[in-house]
C-alpha cells in the first residue's frame, strides 16, 4: 500500500508543491500505515514514507535530495531488518544516485562561479 501511495506522489509531486496535496499524502500514508501494519519494523516504512512526502513537495532540489537520501537509509535498514537484498541493493543504487547527483549540481555551482 505505502508502495502505490508513493508511487502516486512521486507523479503529483513532480508537477507541484503544493503543500495541501503534501498534507493529504501524509495522510494517506498515516492510513495505510493503519491499514497495513504488521509489527514494529513497519515503523521504519512509515517514517521513510513521511520524510519522503515531506520531501518531495519541496521546491529545493538540495532539500529534496537530502530528505531523498535519509529516506533511502531508513528503507536500506528496513529492509536488512526483513531480509530482502535486492531491496537493499535498490536503495544503495537509489542513495548513489542521489548522492552522485548533489554533488555534480554542487560541481556545476562552483563551476559557474
């Protein structure tokens, strides 16, 4: 559930930043959360999926992907938790990604100074 519910507001997010669509995904996530909770390592899922919603409604794009990245390292430790290796090779691909990112905008930025 916290899957679709992310996946819908990667594509609302990348269109605004809207604060009140921020406020409903929290929401949504909060109830699926509810909906689905399964024992305390759930609560990673949940505080990952809220600092990625948080995240991506900022207009920001280093906030962005430092919110990113920390969300990255809760699923990474969610899932060693559950034991899914592929999952945890997705998010350190995910991290690097990000993190390869920030530091070519910051790169760019020194550049053109």
């Amino acid at each position: 559930m916290l899957v679709g519910i992310t996946a819908l507001r990667f594509i609302v997010s990348s269109f605004t930043t809207n604060s009140r669509l921020m406020y409903l995904f929290l929401a949504l996530s909060v109830g699926g959360f509810a909906l689905t909770y399964d024992s305390p390592v759930s609560l990673l899922a949940l505080a990952a999926t809220l600092i990625g919603t948080v995240g991506s409604f900022q207009s920001s794009e280093k906030t962005v992907r430092y919110t990113m990245m920390s969300t990255e390292a809760l699923w990474c430790v969610h899932n060693l938790i559950i034991w899914s290796p592929v999952a945890v090779g997705m998010e350190v691909l995910f991290f690097s990604s990000n993190l390869i990112g920030l530091l070519r905008h910051r790169q760019a930025r020194e550049t053109a100074l």
